[in-house]
C-alpha cells in the first residue's frame, strides 16, 4: 500500500493566479483630492485627484475621466510677473456718491 503525502494544496513553483508579482507591478501613484475643486467638464465637486507622472504634475477626474497637466509653478508665476508688468501706470478711480 501506498500513502500519499499532502505537503500543500499547490506546488512549491506555481504561483496563485490572483497574485501579481511586486518586481513586475507598476508604481503605484501617490493621489492626493483637491478639496473645493470642481471638475471643468462634469462640474463634480471634489472628484479632482493630483498626481505625478513622468515628472509632471496631472490633474484628473475620478468622476468621469477628464485629465489635464497641470502648469508648472515657474509658468504661472512668469504669466503673473507679466499681468503685474502690465498693470503697472494703470490706476483705478472709482466715486463715492456722498448722501447728507
């Protein structure tokens, strides 16, 4: 008579199907909700999610998919630098009607 010996449901090499191999998965992003933002193509509130790819900054709807790069910091501040260039020698009068 011969006995069977049950060292384990699974053969030592085999590997769950259900398991994906950490050497082989992608880097998992690092997401962050931006509170108060509505997404400019559904017009959800607080569905917006930033993150980084390939070095840059993405912003992207969880609601309905919409993605967008976001400028970068010395972008926008070279945009705000030439509005404030702009605006210099421009002044504003407004009147005050005084009742008695």
């Amino acid at each position: 008579m011969q006995e069977e010996t049950n060292m384990g449901d699974t053969e030592p090499n085999k590997t769950e199907p259900n398991k994906i191999e950490l050497s082989n998965a992608a880097p998992k992003k690092s997401r962050r909700f931006i509170a108060g933002a509505v997404c400019p193509e559904c017009q959800k509130l607080d569905k917006i999610v930033t993150y980084k790819q390939d070095g840059e900054d993405i912003a992207e709807c969880v609601s309905c998919g919409y993605v967008s790069q976001r400028p970068k910091e010395e972008d926008v501040r070279a945009i705000n630098a030439e509005k404030d260039a702009d605006a210099l020698g421009v002044v504003q009068v407004s009147t005050v009607k005084l009742i008695k």
